[in-house]
C-alpha cells in the first residue's frame, strides 16, 4: 500500500512524496500540480528532502519557474 505526504514549498508550490514498495531508489517528477517524488519504504523523509536540495538546481530548471505561487 502507498503512502502519500505533501510538503508546501516555495519553489515548486508543494512536494508529493509518495511510498512504493516496489521501488529501489528516488525518483523525482516535476508536474503542473508540484514536485512528484517516488520512494522506497525504508526511505526516510529526512533523506528524501537532502536528496530534493542536492537536485533543487537542475529541477528548477525543469520547471523554468512555472510553479511559484
């Protein structure tokens, strides 16, 4: 069963961390609606949000600024 959390931020408007069993590693999508991220279950949310800062340059290109409020 997945999990879902949401995280307001101001940069992509809000995070979707969604839990799969089936998944090895994070994965990250940028979307109209926000910032998608897959993770494993084992995953801890404190990682998941290092992980988003090591990668905020390259997704904030991705997202070329479409997503501030």
């Amino acid at each position: 069963m997945a999990t879902k959390r949401v995280i307001l931020d101001n940069d992509f408007g809000q995070i979707i961390i969604r839990t799969r069993t089936t998944a090895r590693n994070i994965s990250m999508r940028t979307k109209p609606d926000g910032l998608h991220v897959i993770v494993p279950p084992y995953c801890l949310t404190s990682k998941v949000l290092s992980t988003i800062e090591e990668f905020r340059p390259q997704l904030q290109q991705r997202t070329s600024g479409s997503f501030l409020p």
